[in-house]
C-alpha cells in the first residue's frame, strides 16, 4: 500500500522544517528565504537555532494562496 499523506490534522501545532515542507509542498531552502525576508519567520530554538514553524502560519500560507 503506498504512503497516504498526512491531514492537516494529524500535524503538531509546532511544526519541523521537514513537517513544513510537506504541507506546503516546498523545498527546504524556500523555508528558509521566507525566514530570512520575512515572509513566513520561523521559531529559532538550540544552540544550532533549528526552525520550527507554527502550524497555524502554514494553514495561512495555503488558504492565501487558494484566494489568489
């Protein structure tokens, strides 16, 4: 049986880079440059200051992009 993506739902409200990828169907490093110009800012955390992104400003990502 192939790998049914997973529903919106069943994420955690604090979402990996990976997680985010995911759900917005992206590439890594295009997180990264909307951290970096603002347009989607990530919660830095660690010594290393891993992304993690907030599901609810993904969810906004995506109905913006369904009104345009």
């Amino acid at each position: 049986m192939k790998n049914q993506p997973k529903k919106i739902e069943e994420y955690p409200e604090i979402l990996t880079l990976k997680e985010a990828c995911e759900l917005l169907n992206c590439h890594p490093n295009t997180l990264r440059n909307w951290d970096n110009e603002g347009t989607l800012k990530a919660i830095r955390f660690g010594k290393r200051g891993d992304r993690r992104y907030k599901k609810s400003d993904i969810i906004s990502i995506i109905h913006k992009d369904e009104i345009q």
